[in-house]
C-alpha cells in the first residue's frame, strides 16, 4: 500500500482555507438574511416604540429611558410587527377582516400615484396565492440557456394574438435573495411542470439548493393528477 505524500505547508493552507470558507459560508448567509430581516421589521416597529416611549415618559420615566433604549427599540420593534402581521393573517381570514382590507383597498385605489404601485404588487401577491391556468405554479424553464434549467414561478398565461401561442409569464428569482429576478415569457410547451409547493421551491431558492425534496421532474412535465395532489388544502376554518 503506497503511503500518501505529506502536505507542504502551502498545501495545508490552501486546504485549511477552502475547509474555512465552506464552512463560513451558509454562517455568513443565514446571518445575512436574519440580519436583512431583522433591521426590516425593527425599522418598521422602532417608530411606534418611540411614540409610546414619548407618552409615558411624563409619568412613568424609568419604563420610558428604558423603551428609548436603541436595542429595546429594535426588539420590541420586531416582535411588536411579529404580532401585527399575525394578527393582519388572522383578520384576513374572518369575514370582517376581508371587509376591512377590502375598504382599505379601495382607498388605495383612488390615490393616483400610490394606486399603480399598490394595485401592481396586490395582484402579483394574489397571483402567487393561486393556481395559473393549464400549468403548474412552481415550474422549471431553459435558464439561462438551453442547456440549463432554473426554477421559476407562473405569474399568469397569455395568448399570442396572431398564432394563438399559450405562453407563460416565469418569475425567475435569485438566490439567496428571492425578491429580486427576472420576469421570462415562456412558451407552455416549453416549461417543465412540477410537483413542488410553493413553500418547498422558496426554501430551494433561498437555502441555494441546499433544502430541496429528494425528487424532482426535470426532463418531463408531472402529470396533473400529481400536481393536484402536491397542493396544499386550504384551510376550512
């Protein structure tokens, strides 16, 4: 059995040093999204902590030194918007919650500038809640060449007007960050259907591949009856 050569000291290194940044990079990713999302909802709720803070500072001014605090802010910030926003999910699931966000909905669509930016990513959200038509929403497409596949996301499908075409709007988002991409259109003979939720292919985008089911269709379309049963129930209550 032949013995292996030792390592120069440069070779050790270069080893040591490529072990290092595969180990530091999925550390460094997650940090930079947690860090990303973090300073987001604490930008959001700090205003409101501040506001409170400024009120009770009269009578109760240990709690307001307290909540004026730059780390307090940002805390309370965020689990202050973790609250609100599940709070929002909850209200708009009851009937007097839809009625609300409808109202507001019409407000927002008689101010003129605001409502095309409004209106525009109200119908891209709604759009990713549902089901296209005659294809699947999570889908693979020829990205950026023939030779490769990416994931991407059916927005809607449209009709050539001269040959009838069925074509399809893909979002194709980058990783790690998913609310940046490009908007592809498609021909639907030309997108690769699949089973995955739209849960799955997110955690896919954002973890780099890392997080993935085990399977996927890449030569061939899933069939519809595979589709179906990938979807999640929606739910009754």
């Amino acid at each position: 059995m032949a013995e292996s050569t030792p390592l120069t000291i440069a070779g050790r290194v270069r080893r040591y040093l490529i072990a290092g940044i595969l180990t530091a990079i999925p550390i460094i990713v997650t940090w930079w999204v947690i860090r990303f999302v973090f300073k987001l909802l604490a930008d959001v709720g700090r205003p409101v902590v501040a506001w409170v803070a400024e009120r009770i500072e009269p009578t109760l001014p240990a709690v307001a030194a307290l909540l004026e605090g730059t780390v307090f802010q940002a805390v309370l910030g965020v689990i202050l918007v973790f609250v609100l926003l599940c709070l929002l999910g909850w209200a708009g699931t009851r009937l007097i919650g839809r009625k609300l966000i409808a109202a507001f909905d019409s407000i927002m669509n008689r101010i003129p500038l605001v409502k095309k930016i409004y209106s525009t990513v109200k119908m891209l959200v709604t759009a990713m809640q549902g089901t296209p038509d005659e294809v699947q929403r999570v889908v693979l497409i020829d990205f950026p060449s023939e030779q490769m596949k990416t994931v991407g996301f059916v927005t809607r499908t449209l009709t050539d007007v001269d040959t009838g075409r069925k074509l399809a709007a893909v979002y194709v988002p980058t990783t790690p960050n998913p609310t940046s991409g490009y908007l592809e259109i498609v021909p639907v003979e030309r997108i690769t259907s699949t089973t995955w939720t739209f849960d799955e292919a997110m955690s896919f985008i954002v973890s780099g591949g890392a997080v993935a089911p085990p399977q996927m269709n890449y030569d061939k379309s899933a069939a519809p009856a595979s589709i179906e049963s990938s979807e999640p129930e929606p739910d009754d209550e």
